[in-house]
C-alpha cells in the first residue's frame, strides 16, 4: 500500500453486540419478556386444555353401595 491512500477504519464497537451495553441491556430486557410472557401463555392454555370438566357419571353397581342390593 501506498502512502497516499488513506485507510478507511469502520467503527463497529457501536454496532457490536459485547460492546454495546444500553443496546444489548435493552434486547435482553425484551427478549426475557418475551421468554416469560410465552411460558405464562404456554402454561396459562397447557391449564386450559387439561382443566376439570366436572364430576363424570358413573355407574355403581347396586353390591358396592353402602347399603348393598343384591339379587
């Protein structure tokens, strides 16, 4: 190279990710909230699906009941 040249230096610790602390500070806040609102939903709907429907009917046979009515 040439003196006469100049040499161009590209800035990159602004856009860098390690050297960037309010930027990086910032997409890991918003990439926790998304982390915890995806397993509050996920949960939320994983309840949902597995909730209580009520008491099923079931049929007794009449010789277990308390009061047993056999043949």
């Amino acid at each position: 190279m040439s003196q006469d040249q100049p040499i161009e230096v590209i800035e990159t610790k602004q856009k860098d990710f390690a050297y960037s602390w309010p930027s990086s500070s910032r997409f890991l806040f918003y990439v926790n909230v998304a982390v915890i609102l995806a397993l509050v939903l996920g949960g939320s709907y994983a309840l949902w699906e597995h909730r209580y429907t009520g008491k099923p009917k079931v049929e007794v046979p009449g010789n277990t009941l308390y009061d047993p009515v056999y043949k």
